[in-house]
C-alpha cells in the first residue's frame, strides 16, 4: 500500500520526526510530500528534523520533543 494514498484519512495530531539525510524516506521527494498530504489541520501536526539519517530514536532531543508534544496532546504526567 502507498501510505500518500491514505495521508488526507489521518486526521489526528501528527508529530514527524524525521532525519535530514534519511536515505530510505529522503526528505524532499518522500517526508515533505507526506506531510503536506497528511489530512490533520496544520495547527495540529509538526514535522522536525534532526541531523542523521534513517535512525534518530536514540537521541535526547528527539526523546524531549516527543515528550513535549505528548504532554501538549495528553497532559502532563501526574505522579501519584
């Protein structure tokens, strides 16, 4: 399946995280083209770059970023 064929279905928030030089899903001809596509309202999706290529998981700023946006969407945890 082509996931540019089903992008405008996803309506919820989105947060791309992507690396610059991504060799598999290349910035401009594959993750800025998706993103574009996606169907979420543009107040509702961010797309961020990082240096690196295809595996950028490990990196802290990619960690507190994913943090910051689930905290923005879900609330901050509340410890008990």
């Amino acid at each position: 399946m082509d996931s540019l064929n089903f992008a405008s279905r996803v309506k919820i928030p989105v947060l791309m995280l992507n690396g610059r030089d991504d060799f598999l899903f290349p910035l401009e001809s594959s993750q800025r083209p998706l993103f574009r596509l996606l169907g979420t309202p543009a107040k509702n999706k961010r797309h961020l770059l990082y240096a690196g290529g295809h595996n950028i998981i490990g990196q802290l700023d990619v960690m507190k970023d994913i943090l910051d946006w689930l905290d923005h969407y879900l609330g901050p945890v509340k410890l008990r």
